[in-house]
C-alpha cells in the first residue's frame, strides 16, 4: 500500500510540472535572451532649461540604435548611432522646465531587444535658479577726466560678467562694449554724463554649467557718477596765521595739482606753526535744489619721491552742514557736531582718496588737520578735490 502511495506521488508531481511549462513555454525565449549591452560612462551637463547628456559607444556589436528616455518613458528621444565623436555619443534635450529630472539611455540590437537602461539624475537651471541671485553692488562711480570710473562690489556666487549702460554728455543711453569680469572691480565709462545713475546687470553659470544667463532687468547704480565741484565758485578760509606767504588756501582748488607754486602752505612762522587744530573751511555757495551731496575727497600732496618730508597731513576730521564753520573755533568738536569722516593719510603716496560712508548733503565743508608728519607741524596741500553730485538731478 505505501508503495503505491509513493508511485502515485510520484506521478502526480510529474504531471503538475508538465502543466506549469505549459504555462510559462510562450514566454521561453529558445536559446535564452539576448540584452543588448547597457550604456557605460554616462555624465550629463545643465543648461538653461535643457541637459546634455553624453555615454560611451558600446562595444557589443548587435546595438545598432540607442534612445533616452524621461518623465517615466513619457517622453523620449532617438540618437544617431553614427553620431558618436571619439567614441562618445551626446544628445541635448531643451525645452525642459526648472526642476530634476531622471533619464534612462536604452541600446537596442536590430530585432528591437532592449538593454538595461542607465540611469542619471540631473536638474537644469531656469528662472527660478536667476532669482536666487543677488547682483553686486556700485560702490564708487566717479568722473575722471571724461570717463567715469565705476568700482564695483564683491561679486556674488556663479556671476561671471557684469555689462553696463549709462547716458554720455549728449544725453543718449548706450550700452558699453565692455563687460566687467567677475574677478575685476573697475571699469571705466567713457563720455559719460556725470551727476546721473547708470544702469547694469550680470551673468551667472553654475560650476560645469553649459549656459550662461542675463538677469532680464537693468538695475539702477545706488549712487550716481560724482564729479568735483566747482572751483571758482567755492571759497576758502582758514584757520588765523595759517597762510605762508603766497601759498593761499583757495590754490587748493584751482585745478592744479603738480606745481609746487599752485598750493597751500600753513604758517612760515614758528610762533604758530605747532597750532592744531589747523582749520580749513569750503563754502560752495550752492543751496537748495543745487546743494551738493558729497561722496569722497582726493588730497594730493608733494608728488616728489625724493622729498622725505613731504607727507604732511596726517590726523582729520572732516565736517559737511549747512551752517557755516568757524575755522577758528578750537571747541570745534562740540560745535561741528558728528564728523563724517575720521581719517589718519599715510605716508607712502602723494595722493589719497577719502571715499565717506555715506553721501551728506551740505553747502559747507570743514577740514580739520589734528595732526601732521612735519616735524615742524606744517600743512603742505597742493590740491583737494571734493565729489559729489545734486540729488534732484540724478535720474
């Protein structure tokens, strides 16, 4: 009995796996399947709103095709195998949106098998990415000679270039030809109208990005183009007996900056050559709509390199109101109010700008010599220049 048992289990088992081969012999590929050799070596690179993508050509020879894939196989593309260049084929896909996208890189022989796909991830870069970015901002923008000298904050990450538009002395816009590197702090702006804002913007590019992209907008420069004020226009007085001779205060703003004939000198004699402070006191006479907002001031002293006594000035205080200074009042730090600007020059260039913090507006300006690297206490200042512009007029 048991071994009839076993005999019909035996059977039985038999007869069930014959009927699952059955089941399963329309999908038994005779010979087994075939895949094609996947894609090796892919890398891809962003753009602005599309991806390039790039693998090795294979080295199994039944592919003869190959397609990309994405959006999970919604969306696809087919490459021309006999595209590849040193052994790499590429494709670019565009009109992407701003967000991550997965593709899968399929090889096909030439009955239409299919590979395993390759995978990579990557996401391009669009709008949504450009206002991320904070442009750099206009630091100093000065007119020298006919061109204004524009210097430019650090720049933000990914910026690569920064071009600029500005109105020239007939009024007209125009856009410079040269762009700023990331890496450069200084351009100039030739014919440019002083007294108005420019206009700018920048370009930025991910690390190994493809493209690189223009913020859409112009933006306006904080401050406009400085110039130096009007010379004949503006008087000058000075502290008591701090005039040597011919060397009159008012030389300091004729223009003139390298003849040692055109200068101020304090005073020859000893009996007041120690006396700080020494007090220097500018009225520009322009008053209401024409006031003057002031941004920095260039002192030039003996440019000579063989004169070791020529850096003078050393300690000041620099004063902008409306309500006129006293260059003799030696209580001036109570009756001055709040310096906008404290400085010591050194001694190493004939030549020294004082760029202040902020634009003040005034009609005067007091400079107050704490200090002087004479060993005689002299003050030696062959010419000033004060910058500035009228706010009313900017735009």
């Amino acid at each position: 009995m048991k071994r009839f048992y076993l005999i019909f289990l035996a059977f039985f088992i038999l007869f069930a796996c014959d009927r699952q081969d059955d089941s399963y012999r329309q999908y038994v590929v005779p010979g087994g399947y075939n895949y094609p050799a996947k894609p090796l070596e892919v890398s891809a690179r962003s753009g602005y709103l599309k991806v390039t993508l790039s693998w090795s050509t294979s080295l199994d020879p039944a592919v003869k095709a190959v397609k990309v894939f994405w959006d999970n196989y919604a969306d696809s593309v087919v490459v021309d195998y006999g595209s590849a260049v040193n052994g790499r084929l590429s494709t670019t896909i565009t009109d992407l949106e701003d967000r991550s996208y997965t593709f899968d890189i399929v090889n096909f022989d030439g009955s239409g098998n299919r590979s395993l796909p390759a995978e990579i991830t990557v996401a391009p870069y669009g709008d949504g990415w450009l206002t991320t970015h904070a442009e750099r901002k206009v630091t100093r923008a000065q007119l020298r000679n006919s061109n204004a000298v524009i210097t430019m904050g650090n720049p933000m990450d990914e910026m690569t270039a920064t071009k600029f538009r500005y109105r020239n002395k007939s009024g007209e816009w125009v856009e410079h030809k040269k762009v700023l590197k990331a890496d450069d702090f200084e351009i100039s702006l030739p014919d440019a109208l002083p007294g108005k804002l420019i206009e700018y913007q920048s370009a930025y590019c991910p690390e190994n990005g493809i493209d690189t992209v223009w913020t859409g907008n112009w933006m306006k420069s904080q401050i406009p183009i400085s110039y130096n004020i009007d010379g004949t226009r503006t008087t000058v007085s000075v502290t008591e007996n701090q005039i040597n001779e011919s060397y009159a205060p008012a030389l300091i703003l004729d223009g003139i900056k390298d003849d040692s004939n055109s200068r101020w000198m304090s005073s020859v004699l000893s009996s007041y050559r120690g006396i700080f402070p020494k007090i220097l006191v500018l009225d520009t006479k322009l008053i209401g709509d024409n006031a003057m907002t002031f941004t920095a001031f260039d002192f030039y002293q003996d440019p000579d390199p063989e004169n070791e006594s020529r850096r003078y000035i050393r300690d000041i205080s620099i004063y902008v109101s409306d309500t006129k200074f006293n260059p003799d009042d030696t209580n001036y730090s109570f009756h001055f109010g709040d310096p906008v600007l404290k400085a010591t020059l050194p001694k190493s260039k004939p030549e020294y700008e004082l760029a202040l913090p902020e634009p003040v507006r005034g009609r005067f300006i007091a400079i107050v010599f704490r200090t002087s690297y004479s060993s005689v206490s002299w003050i030696d200042l062959w010419e000033l220049e004060a910058y500035g512009y009228v706010a009313e007029s900017i735009d």
